[in-house]
C-alpha cells in the first residue's frame, strides 16, 4: 500500500533597499545606503534575516547627520514592519 503526504509551503523573499539623499546644490547625493533581505515560510521568517547600511559619502554625512540618521530609523521601522508581517512593501 502506498501512503502519501503532500506538503505544501509558500517562500517570499523581500528586498527592501534605501538611500538617504541630501540636495547639495543643484545636484541630489545618495550618502547612505540600506537594504535587507527577509525570507519567510509558510508566513514565519526563516533563518537570520540581513541588514546593512553603508554611509557613501562621509562629508555630506557628518554635514546632514540628523537627516541621515532619521531616514536610518525610518528604514528600520520598514524592515520591523515586514518582519513582523504588518506590510509586504512601502512606495
């Protein structure tokens, strides 16, 4: 007699990348990245999910740090929306 289960499981893998973005002059300069990159199964993240942030341009940086920092804060609230299943994405 052969005896069967069939289990049926769902991956999403959700990129998140960001920049925060000062106006010097005329012209718009990326000065830190971020991404992370969250797997879930079946709904529940699965192993570590990654983040990182990258400061591009240090002088425009210490220059800016209040905004810089608060876009920072405002990507980790994003990421600890997905981890925690509230939004898939944010425009």
């Amino acid at each position: 007699m052969l005896k069967t289960d069939t289990v049926e499981t769902t991956k999403i893998t959700t990129q998140i990348t960001a920049s925060s973005v000062i106006n010097n002059g005329d012209t718009d300069v990326e000065v830190v990245t971020m991404s992370a990159a969250i797997v879930k199964v079946n709904g529940k993240v699965d192993g570590w999910p990654q983040t990182s942030q990258s400061i591009r341009n240090y002088t425009l940086y210490m220059q800016n740090k209040a905004e810089c920092k608060k876009d920072m804060s405002d990507f980790d609230e994003l990421v600890d929306s997905v981890l925690s299943g509230v939004q898939e994405s944010e425009e």
